[in-house]
C-alpha cells in the first residue's frame, strides 16, 4: 500500500466531518469573549481551519474578515460553499497554503486563530512564527491537546509519546509566556467538545468501504484513537490558550529587595503627587511585605522604563473568601510621570501572568470598573463573592485564572494591614 493511498483514504473518511478535531460553537465563543475588543472590521486569519466552522462563525458573529488557510482544497472549496450559503462570501477568503511558510506581512492581521491545528507545526513554533503576523494590540488564539494530570497512564504516555509531545495548562502557559506573551485566559473544553469530532467520525468510521486501498488502516487509527479517549480521557484533554504578545516598550520583571525604596516612591506619588507623596498606600505594601500569612512571593512586579528607573507596581496578596485561599490584586500604582502610556497595564498583565504560573486560580480586585475588565475581570458577585463592607457591586471584580478549580463564594477578608 503506497503512502498517497493512505492519505487519500484519511482525508475521504474525515471528508464532510463538521469538524476536523475537538470543538464547539460554544467554545469559540468563549475564546472570542477573551480577546476582549476588537476593530469594528477585525482581520483574521484562521490557520488549519479544515471545513470552517469557526472562520463562518468568526465572520458570522465579530464581523471579521477571515483569510481560511488549510493545505487540503476540498476543505477549502467546502468552506466556500458554505460561505456562500451563508451570504459570507465577501467575508470568509480561502487559501491553500502552509501554515509553515505564510506569504502575509508582518503585522497583516488583529487576530490569529488556529482550532485543533497547532500540532502541525507544534506549540511553541507557532508562538515564534505566528507573532510577526499580528497588528499591534493583535492576539493570538490556538486551542491544544494537553495532559490534565500530572501522572497519566501508560496508555495514554505510550500513545502520545509516539503521535506528539504534550504539556499540561501550565506548561503552555509557562511556555507563551517565556516566548513573550501574555496569556489573556485559557479555557479547558468539555467533553462534548470531543464528541462533535468523534461521534461523526465514527459514524463515516462504520460506514468506509475498507477493500478501498488504505481505508482500513485509516479507519483502525481513527478507532484506535477514539477508544484511548474512550478508555483514558482523564488523562488528557483539550483546552484553549488567548495570547496576546508582550508590549516591548517595558521591561516586566519581579521586585527585588533593592527595589523596595524606588518602589515606595512609585507607589506613594501614584496615589498623590510628586509635591504631596501619599504615604497611606506605601505603608501599605511595607506592612504586606512584613506579613508572612498575606505576602505571596514572586507577586509584587515591576514595570522598568527605558531609562531602567521603576515605572510601575503591581502587587498581588493572600487573602480569603469564605475561609478559603484567595488572592487580591492591590495596590496598582504608575508613577505619575508615566501615566497613560501602557506602563499600568503591562504590569498588571505580568504579575497575573505570575499568578496564574503560580497556580494561584483566581484574583480579586477592588477597583476602576472601566479598566479592570480589560483584563478580563468581571464583577465578583458572579461567583456570590462579596467584600465584608460597602462598596459599588460593579467595583469588586474577579479573574478566573484555572478554570478548571472550583471559585470559592462567600466573604471577602484581606489582610490586616488593609485595615478593612
């Protein structure tokens, strides 16, 4: 049996598949709320995208014009024809390419989707090929098969050893990060997803021809792998991953002890002015910083200038909701000098970067509520999370950072030296 009868046979038996992996309109949706905004006619570019259903759904429901890149043409042409059925035709353009050697311009796109496609050319290439291709402010948006236990078994190990290398939340969130990203939120898909790739594909699965050449072999994988998942999917899963790369203009780093007077003046001129520093909030994290039960090491971050002074602060502490471990995102303090220039904000991406690293599952804040829903925050009385005195229901704001851990409910109580 030659190589060619293989591949045809594969592509025949995924052929008219809704979907070419695990997904739902469900879940693109999710990822699309965690970019946050977008231009009024967003350009996208979906990678991988096999028959379309998120390029449709991405031109349907964001109002994007979506360049649709795969290298098999009747995917192509089936998306095409659905675009068409849609009045999506002057929205969704389709190209036969490699998503390996994209012809496009540095900066071409806002946003840069790939569903159940990054293995082609692994996670952490993409992150390095892929971010040239974003506009300032673009994000990036891939979803990845992952472990969700720390010891999967031999099975699982075997079989995915031998197919491709996988990592856990974490680790690919360590590693976007590492590469120069901020990760905006990650989703971890439900198991329905899984059945609306594996379902229909059974389906065509028990209905080949298998004396076509080929075919056999192409429907024993496809079984294969939908008995591991069967057998062994709580060893693994997939989960999506909203990346918006770094901004360069700011060196983001963890404090230093040497840094704690730099940081006093940051934080005390934040809050009043150069003339008439504030000292209320610097005591403040002076004070946490003496508190072993609030203090959380590695969470108080730094924003450096060009010139190397400290631009901005960023804190996050230990606190409690409902007797359970919490943590809360204060002071945020810019000295004033560099207010409004992105310095708040890359310090503030950074450290929850460094929470969620952490493994800390969600943050609270206290705060403006026109800027922390940038951030992805919403209001903590959400999850039925109140503070222990009166404030705005729309100012105390929560961020879900491992969507897989339950969010505790109940009162809010921060530390000491917040004096609340």
């Amino acid at each position: 049996m030659s190589d060619n009868a293989l591949y045809d046979s594969f592509f025949a038996l995924h052929h008219g598949l809704p979907r070419q992996g695990p997904g739902s309109d469900t879940t693109t949706r999710r990822l699309l709320a965690l970019v946050g905004r977008l231009p009024e006619r967003p350009r996208v570019l979906d990678l991988g995208c096999g028959p379309g259903r998120s390029a449709l759904l991405l031109a349907a429901e964001a109002g994007a014009e979506v360049t649709a890149v795969d290298t098999h043409e009747p995917f192509l042409a089936e998306l095409r024809e659905s675009a068409a059925a849609r009045g999506l035709d002057g929205s969704v353009h389709t190209l036969d390419a490699d998503m390996g050697a994209l012809p496009f311009p540095d900066g071409s796109f806002d946003l840069v989707w790939a569903e159940s496609s990054v293995f082609v050319l692994g996670f952490d290439r993409a992150l390095a090929e892929w971010r040239r291709l974003l506009a300032p402010g673009g994000t990036l948006v891939l979803t990845e098969c992952v472990w969700t236990t720390g010891e999967p078994g031999p099975e699982a190990r075997a079989f995915w050893e031998e197919h491709y290398t996988l990592r856990t939340v974490a680790g690919n969130a360590a590693a976007a990060v590492g590469a120069g990203y901020h990760v905006l939120g990650t989703v971890p898909q439900p198991e329905s997803d899984w059945d609306e790739y594996y379902v229909p594909l059974a389906a065509h699965a028990d209905a080949a021809d298998t004396t076509v050449p080929g075919m056999a072999e192409a429907v024993a994988g496809a079984r294969a792998e939908i008995a591991l998942r069967r057998e062994h999917g709580t060893d693994y899963g997939y989960a999506g991953f909203v990346l918006r790369p770094a901004d360069a203009r700011w060196r983001v780093r963890e404090e230093a002890p040497e840094d704690a007077p730099a940081v006093r003046r940051v934080v005390s001129t934040a809050f009043g002015s150069v003339e008439e520093p504030s000292e209320t909030e610097a005591d403040l994290v002076d004070n946490l910083r003496l508190d072993a039960d609030a203090w959380l090491p590695g969470l108080s971050y730094v924003a450096e200038a060009p010139d190397g002074t400290i631009a901005a602060h960023a804190l996050i502490t230990r606190c409690r909701v409902g007797g359970a471990p919490a943590a809360a995102l204060a002071p945020v303090s810019v000295a004033p000098e560099h207010q409004r220039t992105g310095a708040g904000q890359a310090v503030v991406r950074a450290v929850l970067d460094a929470a969620r690293l952490r493994g800390e599952p969600f943050v609270l804040v206290l705060g403006h509520p026109e800027y922390y829903p940038r951030f992805g925050f919403v209001r903590a009385s959400e999850y039925a999370i109140k503070p222990g005195f009166e404030v705005p229901d729309e100012a105390m704001m929560a961020l879900v950072l491992d969507g897989s851990a339950p969010v505790p409910s109940g009162t809010l109580v921060y530390p000491a030296a917040f004096g609340v």
